[in-house]
C-alpha cells in the first residue's frame, strides 16, 4: 500500500473513530488512574525504535508487576474497560497516529518489542524489510492461536508476496474479524503480547 494511501485510510479512520476513541478515553479514566494513552518503545522498518501509541487496556504501570511484558490469558492486571477494548481490538486505534507519523503502515507485521528482536534468525530479520502495521497476514491468519514463530513466517512470507491486491484481501479480513468481535490481538498467551 502506498504512504498516499496509509494517510488516507489512517486520516479517514481516526475521524471515523473519533467519537469512539473519545468515548474509551472517559471510561479509562473513570476506572482507572493514569493516562488513557500508552506509549511503548516498538521495533520498526530496518530495526528502527519508535513510540507505538495504544489505548491503556491495563492497571498503570502494569510493565512493573506480575508477569513484566508479557500478558496471559486472564491476566488480572487487564481492567474491565481494558478487556472490552481488547475483545475488539479497540486498544489499537491509537495506532492510526502512528501511521500518520510515518512509523507504521495500515498493514505489514505487527511491531514487536527489542526483546523479542533479539531471539530473530537472520530470516526472521526480513519481517523488518517493511513497516510495522496495524494488521498483516499473521493477524488474519491464526493470530495467537499459532506458535510464535510461525506468525513470524507468515511475516516473512508477506515481506516476500507483498502487493496491493493481497494488502486488500488483508484489509477485509480485518474488517470482517474486527465486526465478528473475533479481535486481532486478544489472547496472545505466548508472552508475547506487550502490556499495554
């Protein structure tokens, strides 16, 4: 997908979610203390760091407590907004900004945090020859329900077929999980689906 293309659908989807984002923001901080926003250092294009933007779906500072990065199945630390946003994978409009930064894509492998990096293969690397993305193959391919590595060969596999056409077919994928409630990123018991 081109970049004129990215701003569009991004600049498009955060007037679209704007009565929603704003709606999650009250309700963040009617439940919770802290900023509704989170900020976690991210893994982009050729390894460069960035700041990926969520919704916050957990207690503040829940990097600091129980299992550290990583989030369970069931994790406690996940508040009752927070596992609402998540179903729906709701938390990661935020995200849109990010792709107006020019940090992400619409679509490409998800970004993923330096510890995570540093277990890759020198294969496992090509998933960087793309911008990170709100959804990708992986994400409508099995998404958590697949062991870690094979999520990133589905990465691979996209750096390698990436095209227009296939970035579309990912796009109603998304669509069609995101209106069936089956979210994109719910669930990733692996350890390793950052906290957020």
């Amino acid at each position: 997908m081109s970049r004129a293309l990215d701003i569009t659908v991004a600049g498009l989807g955060l007037i679209i979610a704007a009565p929603l984002l704003a709606v999650a923001v009250i309700a963040i901080r009617l439940e919770t203390r802290g900023s509704p926003i989170y900020k976690q250092r991210r893994v982009g294009k050729d390894g460069k760091p960035f700041e990926l933007l969520k919704l916050r779906t957990m207690v503040s500072g829940a990097e600091h407590v129980g299992a550290g990065l990583a989030v369970n199945y069931g994790d406690p630390r996940i508040t009752r907004v927070g596992a609402i946003l998540r179903r729906f994978s709701l938390d990661e409009l935020p995200n849109l900004v990010n792709v107006l930064r020019g940090d992400m894509a619409v679509v490409g492998p998800r970004p993923t945090i330096q510890a995570q990096v540093d277990q890759y293969t020198d294969r496992q690397r090509r998933r960087l020859e793309v911008k990170p993305g709100i959804t990708g193959w992986a994400q409508v391919n099995g998404r958590a329900s697949l062991p870690w590595h094979e999520r990133i060969e589905l990465d691979v596999w996209y750096v390698d077929n990436r095209s227009f056409r296939l970035d579309l077919r990912i796009l109603a994928r998304t669509v069609r999980m995101l209106a069936t409630g089956h979210g994109l990123y719910k669930g990733e018991s692996g350890g390793w689906r950052p906290t957020a």
